[in-house]
C-alpha cells in the first residue's frame, strides 16, 4: 500500500477559458469542473486510478467538500477534524494548456493539532510500502514538518520501514534535503534519525532553488535547466550526494531526469495537446511509485513517470490519468552524466 500525507489539501476549482486571460476585463468560461486536490491527494487519486491500494491521509471535517469529493469518487482516506473549511484553489486554463493558479493559503493549525496529524499519519502508514509527504504546509506549520514526520515514521516503524518520498517547494522542500537529526521543533517524540527522503520530486524552479540556496551546484534558473537536462542532472546528483536516495526532477514538456546513486536518465515524450496542467507533476510522481512498486528498473520507473505526467496535462481539469491512458512506449530513455 502506498499512503500520501496531504497538510494543506484543497477544493480544486478548474475555469476554461476561451482564449487567453485578459487581466481586468470579464471573461465568460467555456467549463467549470472541481476536485478535490493537494499533491498527495493526486497521488492517491491517480494510483487508485490505475487499481493500487493508496490510502490519503488529510486534515479535514468529515463534511468538508474535500473529503465528500474523495468518498464519492473511491478514494480510501482518513482525516483529522479541524473545526474549519480546507482552502478552495482555482485555476485558469487557456487553450494551449496555459494554467494561472490562485491558491489560498489554508486554515491554520495549532501545535496539538500538528502533532495529532503526524500520529494519524505514523498509525496509518504500518506496513505500507511507500509514504508519500506532499504539498505546501498551512500557516504555522514549522518549515521542517515533513524531516520530522519523516523520522517519526522511520523510529515508529515494525520491521522495515516504509520509503518516503517528499514533492512539496521553498523552506519544507529545503528542510527535508538538509535534516538530519532533530531540530527541537516543538513536537513531542520527534524520535531519532535521518528526515531525508528515499525520493525527491521537485519541479525546475524547485530544483534550480534547492540547488542555489543550499550551495548544491552552480546557480541556474528554472527555463536553463529545462533547456539543458545535463545541468538538471548535475544539480540533482549533488542533492543525491547529499544523502538523498534519488531525485524525480520534471522538467515541464522536456520531460524528466532521474537521479540515483548508480546512474542518471533523461525520459522525453512526444508533444502532446496540452489542456491543464494541473496535476501533472503529481500524475508524474504516480506512475514512478506504481512503476517501482512492480518492480521496475530505475529508467523505467522515469519512463512511466513521464507517461503519467504526459498523459495528464492532455486531460482537462485536475483529472488525472489510470496507467491505460498513458504511453510510456512513447517515451525515449537517454542515459545522462551524473556530474
């Protein structure tokens, strides 16, 4: 079973537009759909897709719009009452693929609250194989929330504990890269060890920030990596270097890089008609668990990813894809250097 810790998941609202955002003038939307979202929310939604056993673990009344959205679409999850609504996110979508978000920030959650969810999270996650910690973190939340949830799970564990993947961006993406022991945030029985994930799937501009702010390699910005998958894959081999299992770097419509100790790979696809690209990195993130999880070889887990992720930004909406909506026969694998 692969479990997804979402802190901060939302109502996801989807407008098409007929043609491109025209600010400060009224538009009339072609379709509105919604969703209930937050990366790890994703994951689950598209490895439940595809037939995997994921369970979602959330904040959340049993009310609330985000969870009577899971319930009806099949989604196990179980959630932690919070006495407020979660956020409604929306986003925008020109013909081409274009996506504007605007995402609210989240209720705010107390210390007792945090750690009740970090107990939830380490109580469900027994015997899974995969925990995924995904999404940006309400207000007050500690920057290092995830390194620490991270360690809770690996000291809770009964046996071999589950591998840890994390995709969230600036400061929780930061701390889950450089934790390696207690920071004394506040939580009780924060336990021992490493916070560092097993994977790591950040974006192009969340690489390029990660790798510039911790001094991992030269500065880059988000379109040069993109445009050289080689500086992408050095910057993601430092991070590996750093104690990180492996790095699932996507790179938009270049595709992706993967980045472990024994090598470095470049997966494209052909371009596809781009509709939303909400969702996709999640989708990505999907079809590399799933692909890891029968067994594949590293390449092949970045050649379903990027199946995924392609397969995903040709849908409307935040809809994400089941494995038999993808082609990863479709996608070219390029061996890269790792420095």
């Amino acid at each position: 079973m692969i479990v997804t810790f979402t802190a901060n998941p939302s109502l996801d609202r989807t407008v098409a537009l007929p043609g491109p955002l025209e600010r400060g003038e009224v538009q009339r939307a072609v379709s509105v759909s919604q969703e209930s979202g937050g990366k790890g929310v994703n994951v689950s939604r598209a490895l439940v897709a595809s037939g995997l056993e994921s369970l979602a673990v959330l904040p959340g009344a049993d009310s609330d719009p985000v969870l009577a959205g899971l319930r009806e679409s099949g989604v196990p999850f179980v959630s932690l009452p919070i006495g407020e609504p979660l956020r409604t996110n929306v986003a925008l979508t020109e013909p081409g693929g274009v996506t504007t978000k605007i995402n609210e920030p989240g209720p705010l959650l107390d210390e007792n609250q945090q750690e009740a969810l970090i107990k939830l999270l380490v109580e469900s996650a027994r015997g899974a194989s995969w925990v995924v910690l995904a999404g940006s973190l309400p207000p007050g939340f500690p920057a290092d929330f995830y390194a620490t949830a991270a360690r809770r799970l690996r000291s809770a564990a009964d046996g071999t504990a589950p591998q840890i993947a994390v995709d969230s961006s600036g400061a929780p993406l930061a701390a889950a890269v450089s934790s390696d022991s207690p920071s004394g945030d506040g939580l009780a029985g924060a336990g021992t060890g490493s916070g560092k994930p097993d994977l790591l799937k950040p974006n192009a501009e969340e690489l390029a920030e990660l790798a510039a702010a911790a001094g991992f390699a030269s500065p880059a910005t988000a379109d040069e990596l993109e445009a050289d998958p080689a500086a992408a894959a050095a910057a993601a081999a430092a991070v590996v270097r750093s104690g990180v299992g492996a790095v699932l770097a996507t790179l938009g419509s270049k595709g992706a890089v993967l980045v472990t100790a024994d090598g470095a790979w470049l997966a494209t696809h052909p371009p596809v008609a781009a509709v939303s690209t909400v969702g996709a990195g999640d989708s990505a993130l999907a079809g590399y668990l799933l692909a890891q999880g029968q067994g594949a070889a590293p390449a092949d887990c970045l050649r379903q990813a990027v199946a995924h992720g392609a397969a995903a930004a040709s849908l409307p909406g935040s809809t994400v894809p089941a494995v038999h909506q993808t082609t990863p026969d479709a996608v070219t694998i390029t061996a890269l250097r790792k420095d």
